[in-house]
C-alpha cells in the first residue's frame, strides 16, 4: 500500500473533509487505527501514562519512545504516521533538539512527521519560545512539523493545570492565534489545537491555510485527535469531557479473562479433544 503523503492530507484539507487521526502505542492499536482507515496515526507521548502507567508524558526516555514508534511502524496500513518530540529529548540546545528529531525520524521510513509541543508566543515581551527555534530549524532541515499549541502537557506546571487555553482574556487568545501563525510562517505542515475554545481554533483553522487538528478544540478545526485508549475506554473510569468512549475494552475485557480463570480452575479449559495435540498410540506404547 502507498502511504498517505503530506498532499493527501492537504487535499482533505482544501475540500474541507475531515481528517482523522488517532494515537497509537504499539504493534496492536497501530493495527486497529490502519485497519480503521485513519488518515493519520499518532505515536504521542500520552503513552507513557495510557500505555506504561507513568504518572506524567514526562517520565518516558527516548529510548522507550522510539521502541514504540518502531512497533506501531510496523502496522500494516497507508496512515501518515506523526511521531511526538518527549519531554527532555530536545529542551537543552537547538543542537540536541536537531539530533532528537533525526533518530526519532530514522526509527522507521514509516515515520512522516514529528509532532512539538509549543509554548505561547509573548505579545508583551516579543521573546518567542525556544520551540518555536527549534521548530524552524527543524522545518529548515526538510523535517516536517506539526506544532503543538494550547493545552500543552509536557508544559502543565508552567500553564498551572490541565486548563482550556486561550479563554480567559482576549490577549490569550491572541496569544494562541499568534503562536499558531508563527508556526505557520515558519515552516510547520500543520498544528494540534488541544483545549482551546472552539472559536478561536475556527478563526485559526479559517485564517491560516494548514491544517488544524482538533482535541478539545470544537468542530472548526480541519481534523481530529484522540486517545485510542479513551475512545476504546482500554483504562477503568471516566474519560475527559473532550473525549468520547465508543466502547468499553476494559470491562470487556475483564470479563473474558475471568471466565478464562473461571474455566482453568473448574478443569474446563482446556478440553484435549479441542484444544490439544495427539501422540501416534505405538509411539506413546514405545515410550512407555
Ligand atoms: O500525546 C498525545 O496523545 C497527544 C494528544 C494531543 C493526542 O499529544
């Protein structure tokens, strides 16, 4: 199969069709996500918290990261994969920043693109963030970006909180537009919205020809975004209010393997006709 290119996404973009996509942490969910026809998939750093049950998308080294890229690489399928930059992995030097970016590219030729969370540009002081930096060294290198902006998890104690951005004043919201048409000047092939009211991610989506990719940012944007591990509810609980669980695997889940450990300790599972393998009678008599 011929992998979905930058322009296949463009092209949905321009004759306003939604984009989809969703996360993916391995061999199985990258599967499921192929299999399901999503336009793109993303190997996001959540997975360090739905995937490994890490406290925080902080904790997760490159090392482990790139071994899940090259797992959900392998899924059969045509989706554009986007792989996120993890915490740590590139904050020291726009140098360390560029070597980052290049072994997560050559984890897999599977790998379209990488994904940069990104800080607010400041109106007040014009010192742009430092991943803005790097996100235009990175487009200068020929790496295709997706900048990341609004709720931006690896930044949660700088933005005090898991908080919709962008709603509080009309400077915030500013800010959030400004940052997302700097990334588009530099370079960026598109941008994540995540938790921004859905009318500044519209204005954005309308005023910036990139696509946008929505989370918790409304029905305006070109595409959307989820957790797999929400939709499928694979975790116990709630999921957040911008998500929708269309099933619940965990339940189901749990179910199937306790009638499993119902049927081991009731000797009924296995049954030798069906499940086992047979020895010829002559050698079984042999080995008596
Ligand atoms: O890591 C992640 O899953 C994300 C979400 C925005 C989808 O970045």
């Amino acid at each position: 199969v011929r992998p979905k290119t930058l322009a296949d996404l463009f092209s949905k973009h321009v004759s306003r069709e939604p984009i989809t996509m969703i996360t993916a942490y391995d061999y199985i969910s990258g599967s499921w996500a192929q299999a399901a026809n999503c336009d793109m998939i993303l190997v996001g750093d959540s997975l360090a918290m739905c995937a490994l049950g890490y406290e925080s998308t902080t904790e997760i080294s490159l090392e482990e990261f790139c071994f899940h890229v090259q797992a959900v690489s392998r899924s059969p399928g045509d989706a554009f994969i986007v792989v996120d930059m993890p915490f740590g992995s590139f904050e020291s030097s726009i140098e360390k920043g560029v070597e980052t970016a290049i072994s997560l590219m050559k984890c897999s030729p599977k790998v379209g693109a990488l994904k940069l969370e990104v800080g607010s540009h400041s109106l007040s002081t014009h010192n742009p963030d430092y991943s803005l930096k790097l996100a235009a060294e990175l487009c200068s290198r020929g790496i295709p970006v997706m900048g990341h902006i609004g709720l931006t998890p690896q930044r949660v104690h700088s933005l005090g909180g898991y908080k919709v951005q962008g709603s509080r004043s009309a400077q915030d919201a500013a800010a959030i537009f400004e940052t997302a048409r700097q990334l588009k000047k530099l370079g960026c092939f598109s941008i994540l919205v995540e938790c921004v009211p859905h009318k500044v991610s519209q204005h954005i989506t309308e005023t910036l020809d990139i696509p946008t990719i929505g989370i918790g940012a409304g029905s305006g944007t070109s595409g959307q975004v989820l957790v797999q591990s929400d939709i499928l509810g694979m975790l116990p609980g709630r999921v957040p209010k911008l998500a929708q669980k269309y099933t619940d695997l965990h339940a189901q889940s749990v179910d199937a393997l306790k009638h499993y450990v119902a049927d081991v300790t009731l000797h009924k599972f296995p049954d030798n006709d069906k499940n086992g393998f047979k020895i010829k009678e002559d050698v079984w008599r042999e080995f008596l």
